[in-house]
C-alpha cells in the first residue's frame, strides 16, 4: 500500500518514476518539519518530506515549493505555515487510525498519505500566481486529488485567493462561462467516447465556480492573459476520468470583471 500511494504521489509531486526515485528528488531540503527556507539570495526548491512507521502503519507526507517562492521570505512563511498545519492534521489522524484498528490486520486502515506540490502559473510584475496539486489518503481504494491556488501581490505583499481578484464570482463567471463549457465539453467527449451522451444543455452540465478552482496564468510573462479552470475528479466526471483542466484566455469581458486596482496586472492576448 504505501508503495503504490507514494508511486501515485511522487507523480503528481515531481513527476519521478517509482518511491526510491522519489526519495532522491525530495532529499535536497532535508526531512525535519523544522526546515528552514533557503536564503533569497540563493533561493531554491523546497522539497520537504516527513514519513513513519509504526503499530503496523504508515504515515508519508510530502509537500513542494519552487525556487520563485522561496525568494520571496513572506510567501516562503505562509506555505510554511501551511505546510506545518497540514502536517500537524495529518499526525492526529493516523494516531487516531492507530487507535481505532490497533491488532487489525488491515494496512489500508492504518495507512496515510498526503502530497503537495506548488508550481509556478504566471510571474508577473505584480504577481506571483501560484498552482497547486495535491493528493490525500485516509485509507481506502485510493487517493484523492484536489487542486489549489495562490497569488502573491508583489505591491501589496500579501497572498490572495485568485477569486479575490475579480469583482465578485459571478461577474467572472458569466465572462468565462461559455468558453470554459465548450472547452469542457470538448474533454469530456474525448475521455469518455463511445459512453458520451451530449447533454441538452451544455451551461446548465457545467461546474460552478465554487467547485472549480481559479489559476491565474501568463503566457507572456508580463501580465495576467490566461485563466486556468480546474475540476478535481468527481466534480466534472467519474473518478477514472480524472482531474480536468481547462485553459480560457483573458477577454475583454474577463479583464470587466477585474478590481480596478488589479487590471492594469491583465492583458488580452
């Protein structure tokens, strides 16, 4: 069990072939929740991992960052304290796990897992946009895999929920909805083939905005010209579909639907 979830893990984290490689990629930081953030005048990656064994159990937790973010000390601090609260969840359950199936002969029910890793969607003058996937186990058939999202405003220097950034989530929504759906569309036909039933209503199919999460993206490098849409599994389709993710590019509607003080950060391709 535990080398079949750090396999599925290690390729959402880092993209390594099998747990050993896994183990080498992650190893530059160090393996102490104590770790401390690389200097911003030689930053680097942070891979930070913290595994266990014990009571016929296991515990492995992994979670990432980029060099981008450990330049900036402020940022390198949040995910941190992210990070040490995740694992700090993580802890209390397996002990609970531990508890509750002591003397069972059931691996599953006393293993856990959790990886995240944190990469980079747009580097801006202004903003630092952040994507972030993670995967979860708490027993069972297998994992779950949710998405995040993070954006560092460089003027403000403070992190924003990307949905901050708009004037309220509908106003985004109506801008990205039609696009999004028909691109959606288009992705499920494909994975699902010969099983795809067109809907009579494709906007009406569509996940909401509060099941999807935001991403921020820049193809060019100097401003925000692209929005990421992304469905964990389930949300868009069964599990064995897996995650969708779907690329829309700014509009002029979607740069309507931007706060004032952040449009000048965006820009139609």
């Amino acid at each position: 069990m535990r080398s079949v979830w750090l396999a599925g893990a290690c390729l959402a984290l880092i993209g390594c072939s099998s747990p050993e490689e896994m183990g080498e990629a992650l190893g530059a930081e160090g393996t102490d929740a104590g770790l401390t953030v690389s200097s911003t005048d030689d930053p680097r990656p942070v891979n930070f991992e913290d595994h266990d064994e014990r009571g016929g159990g296991t515990r492995d937790f992994l979670y990432a960052w980029p060099a981008e973010v450990s330049a900036i000390p402020a940022l390198a601090e949040l995910l941190a304290q992210r990070r040490d609260a995740a694992l700090a969840e993580q802890k209390a359950d397996w002990d609970e796990a531990l508890a509750e199936f002591a003397g069972e002969d059931c691996a599953s029910c006393k293993a856990r897992g959790f990886s995240k890793g944190w990469d980079v969607a747009a580097d801006t003058p202004r903003f630092l946009s952040l994507k972030g996937e993670m995967s979860l186990y708490t027993g069972g058939a297998h994992p779950n895999s949710a998405f995040d999202a993070l954006v560092w405003d460089r003027e403000a220097g403070v992190g924003l929920d990307p949905v901050d950034l708009f004037t309220s989530p509908d106003a985004l929504y109506r801008a990205v909805r039609a696009p999004y759906c028909d691109a959606l569309l288009s992705q499920q036909k494909e994975r699902r083939g010969e099983y795809f039933t067109p809907p009579e209503d494709p906007l009406a199919q569509c996940p909401g905005l509060d099941d999807l999460v935001l991403v921020p993206a820049s193809n060019g490098g100097e401003a925000i010209d692209e929005l990421y849409l992304l469905a964990a599994p389930y949300v868009a389709g069964a599990y064995a579909e897996g995650p969708y993710k779907v690329q829309v590019p700014v509009t002029d509607a979607v740069i309507a639907a931007v706060k004032e003080e952040y449009r000048g950060a965006f820009a139609a391709p």
